[in-house]
C-alpha cells in the first residue's frame, strides 16, 4: 500500500505525475527498495555508482490498472523546461531507475555527453542498468536529469504521423523528431513549449532548407545567442538524420496547412553533402 505525506525538507526533493500524486524523497525510500545500480559513461569511458527506485515498481503503484504499459510514449518533466517523451515500451520491457544521489558518496553531477560538460542531476535523474558496449544507451533523451514529473503521452494526432504511403526518409525523419526535437519543441501542441511551436503557426516555412540544415547542425554558427543545443554530435548518420528530419517537418507542414513552397535554395541532397 502506498503511504503518501510531504512535510520539512521533503519538498526540495519529489516527483509528479498528472493524477495530483507527488512523491517526496522521504515517500520514495518509505515505499520502495532503493537500488545501488551501476551505469557506464561515454563520456568519461568509467562507470558511476548510483542509489535509485526502480521506474517499473513506482509507476505500477502510480496507476495500478496499468495502463502505462500500453502508453505510447512517458513524457519526463524537468526543471529547465526540457521534456523528452520516451516510448512507454522501454519502461516495460528495459531496467530504468530514478537516481537521487551518487552511491559512491561523489557529488550528485555527471560529465554530459551531449554538451561534454559537468551537469548538476538534481532532483532526479533517470538512468538505465543496459549493456554499456550497447550504442543505444547512449541516447540522449533516455538520460534526462532535473527531473521532476512524468507523464503519459499518446501519439500526436495522425495527421503528423507518417503512413506506408510516405518515404522512408519521412518515416525516419519523424523517428529522429521525436527522439531530438519534441522535447523542446511542439508541432500542433504535440510536444515541449520550451522553444515554441513550428508549425501551427508556420514557422517552419519561413525558413529556408539550407538555414535550418545549418541552424539544427550548428545553431550558433548561424545565430551566436542561440541556446539551442547542436543536433547531438556523436551520433551516426548524423547529416542524413538531419536533412530527413527536415523532410518531415516540410511533409508535415504541407499536410497541416498546404502552403509549403519549394526553397530557392539548393536542393536539399546538395546542402546535405555540403556540410
């Protein structure tokens, strides 16, 4: 049975979720077995040592009709306003935990392998007890930190999702959208509100194709007081994933509005090959 109270010092350290339930440290460690898991960074190329509570046993106390088993996607909140969504199945069917503080007795930070930098992790941070000789838990958006909420997320309306119809390109594109952009960026209101919309409001049509190659390559190159993060760097594929995300977002926006006109620029193979 789950034994919910906030008092003293708990609100510094809790978690939300969209029922109204908020757990605090304290509820955590009253409720569920803190685990000392082991994690590997690509960053520094050495493991780091962790306590956490197992993500599967909080949130089949969260919703006990287990409904998040078929989400298709568990948004993570965050203090910066960054929200990735990550495919409920990976909760299900990977070992993720909610990490509060290093087991190693170190400072609660690690060395981000997106922007190589020391991160504080506070409150929360998710990781994940995979095969670290496995590329894919190096995943930026299966690492968030600053957590403090989750919530379950369903598809964005079907118009947005490609169908056998369209290329693979656009099918990829709209995969690598929703790994690398949703989670500071919305279409329709599907995603973060952090940077805004692009393309309710059309936004992406008034750039060209070869600015936003340039911009989500190297945002900074293009705009030097630009916050946003480079597409991540270490990533493969990472020209092709780029120029097929853009092809999606252009899909998109004929589809939303109709009015996507062709760039003057290069074509977008071309700009692709430049970079």
């Amino acid at each position: 049975m789950l034994i919910l109270f906030n008092s003293g010092l708990a609100f510094s350290k809790e978690v939300s979720f969209e029922n109204k339930v908020k757990l605090s440290l304290s509820d955590l460690k009253k409720n569920y077995k803190v685990h000392k898991v082991e994690v590997y960074n690509f960053s520094t190329r050495s493991f780091e040592f962790y306590n956490a509570f197992s993500m599967k046993e909080i949130l089949n106390t969260i919703y006990p009709d287990k409904k998040w088993r078929n989400s298709p996607y568990i948004k993570v909140l965050t203090t910066t306003g960054y929200e990735p969504m990550i495919e409920g199945y990976k909760f299900k069917e990977r070992k993720s935990y909610l990490a509060f503080e290093r087991s190693d007795k170190r400072p609660f930070t690690t060395m981000s392998g997106y922007r190589d930098v020391v991160s504080n992790l506070g409150p929360f941070y998710l990781i994940w007890k995979e095969d670290y000789k496995d590329k894919a838990a190096i995943r930026r958006d299966h690492w968030p930190f600053m957590i403090t909420g989750f919530r379950l997320q369903d598809n964005p309306d079907s118009k947005f999702i490609p169908t056998n119809a369209d290329s693979s390109n656009i099918s990829w594109g709209y995969k690598n959208f929703i790994k690398q952009c949703v989670a500071c960026h919305s279409i329709d209101g599907f995603g973060s509100e952090k940077d805004g919309e692009l393309i309710s409001n059309g936004k992406i049509d008034s750039f060209s194709d070869e600015y936003l190659m340039k911009f989500i390559s190297d945002p900074k190159s293009v705009k030097k007081n630009s916050k946003m993060d480079p597409f991540p760097l270490k990533i493969d594929l990472r020209k092709k994933r780029i120029g097929d995300t853009i092809k999606y977002l252009r899909h998109v926006s004929l589809k939303y509005k109709n009015n996507y006109r062709k760039s003057k620029s290069k074509s977008l193979d071309k700009i692709m090959d430049g970079l």
